[in-house]
C-alpha cells in the first residue's frame, strides 16, 4: 500500500505580516497571503455603532497615537484613523471579502462582538472559513452559542484561559497515571469535559505559549514549561490539536516541530514559511 502523506504543521500569521509594526492591516494580511499563508490571526472589537473591526487592543493609542477607546467611537469616527499613519482600520467585513481565499482565526476581544461577530459571519457565509476563540471562555461560548443559532452550524474553537486551564490539570497528573495505563488520563480529560460541559463549550485546537511566567510574591518571578513531548502526546490521545505562540526564532520553530506541535502562530510569517520549506513542509495542509 503506498504510504498516507504526512500532515503538514498548521502556519498562523498573527495579525498579518508587518516587519514594520502595521499589524491587523489590510496590507499586513495581504502581506501574509501573498507569502502563501491560509491561515490569518486577527482579533475583534466593536464600534459604539455595531461594526465589527479587526483590531487588538481596546484602546487606540498604541498603534494609531490617538486616546480613546475603540467601544465608544462610531465606525465613521474610527475610519479616519490611521495605523502607523499610513493604514485604515479594517473591517471584519472587509477582510473576509478582500481576501476570499483566507481563514480567520479570531480573538474575541469584547463583549459587544460577541452579538456583532456572529451576524458578520452568518451574513458572509464565512463560518467555514473561521476559527473562534476568546481568552474569556464566557465570550467564546457564547459567541460559538450565536454562530450555531444563526448557521445551525459549528465553527472551530481553541480553549479559553478555563478550558486550557483544566487540560493542563489532567496533563499534570498523566506521568503518574500513564505508570497504570496510558488510558487513564484520556478518561480522567473526557470526564473532566463532562463534569464542566455547562460553563465551558467543546473546542479542538489548544493555543498557548510554550512558557508562562507566574509572578509570585516579593517581586519574584517563575518561569513555567506549558509544551512537552508528554504534554503533546496527551494532547494528541485526546484529539486535540497543539499551537504555538508567539514563535519568531527560526531555531525555536525548528525545535517545536521536531517536537511535534500541530503548528505555530507567528509575527514573523517570512521566516516561518522558510522553515517549513527547508523541511518540505510547505504549503500548510490546513486549508478549506
């Protein structure tokens, strides 16, 4: 029988490519497309009006040098800003329509998307085309609760902070478990789903960072391993897909696939791409 391709690792933009800082512009998704990227990381925030805009923070001064907050400007008023001084302030409409092509992997930043988001992408058809998430697990279920109500559809998820959280409760205890039988902590994980099924929804990709530093008492500081070889194989035993962020070294890309991630989620898409080619891993097989 001839041998079944190997997968391709998932490859995720974060907010477009702008080596230059111009992130969640039309012209850094463009960017990441035009390099050969399906997969576009963006974030979501509201206007007093109700338009949904692919934008990180909840306040505008850091990347357009004006005060305010995104929530209490009218589309009109926020269309007038600039990014870097040089770039508008796209839409979520804008950006599914200009680039048809593109998946949206989308942060729910706010509560007034968690109403607004899922109209855009029931009025676009574009349900298909996302992947939604929040660190608030509240926003992401009740976000994902709308887009079914709206398409009678799922859309994939990655974990909230909670739902992360309860993962890496089961994966602590894995090594101890494993020493009976490997299908100990699969069980402990699905029963750990069920028991929290009301306040945290299903999801199949766990995004995080490799390390997470916990600030402790008196000023001081440790720094936590999220990512393992024994992390990634709990993950994969209970059929959840692990990416990384945010990875910008070309030698921690490397080390992180031999590892075995199921992708990366990076600001620095050029480098990206010429790892996975130097590894005859490109294009990436998540596409529609």
């Amino acid at each position: 029988m001839p041998e079944t391709p190997r997968k391709h690792p998932a490859a995720l933009a974060h907010r477009g490519f702008s080596p230059d800082g111009h992130e969640n512009t039309m012209a850094a998704f463009r960017a990441a497309a035009e390099l050969g990227f399906v997969w576009l990381e963006t974030d979501v925030h509201t206007t007093k009006d109700g338009v949904v805009v692919a934008f990180h923070d909840p306040t505008l001064e850091r990347v357009t040098g004006t005060a305010g907050n995104v929530n209490d400007l009218t589309w009109q008023q926020l269309r007038e800003l600039r990014i870097g001084g040089a770039h508008g302030i796209p839409t979520l409409e804008e950006l599914l329509r200009e680039l048809p092509e593109a998946c949206l992997n989308i942060d729910v930043k706010d509560e007034a998307s968690v109403v607004a988001l899922p109209e855009v992408l029931a009025r676009e058809d574009a349900v298909d085309r996302v992947r939604v998430t929040s660190f608030s697990e509240s926003r992401r279920r009740r976000a994902l609760a709308r887009i079914s109500r709206l398409t009678g559809r799922r859309v994939r998820t990655s974990a909230g902070m909670l739902g992360t959280a309860g993962f890496l409760a089961v994966s602590a205890v894995a090594p101890l478990t494993d020493r009976v039988s490997p299908r100990i902590a699969p069980a402990l994980w699905r029963a750990h789903r069920v028991a929290w099924s009301r306040v945290v929804a299903p999801f199949d990709t766990l995004q995080l960072p490799e390390q997470h530093t916990v600030e402790l008492p008196l000023g001081r500081k440790v720094t936590v391993r999220v990512v393992s070889p024994r992390f990634l194989d709990l993950a994969r035993r209970a059929g959840l897909a692990v990416q990384v962020w945010t990875v910008n070294d070309p030698a921690d890309m490397h080390r992180l696939l031999d590892m075995g991630v199921a992708g990366l989620i990076t600001d620095r898409a050029d480098l990206l791409r010429d790892v996975l080619v130097a590894r005859e891993q490109w294009p990436p097989d998540d596409q529609r």
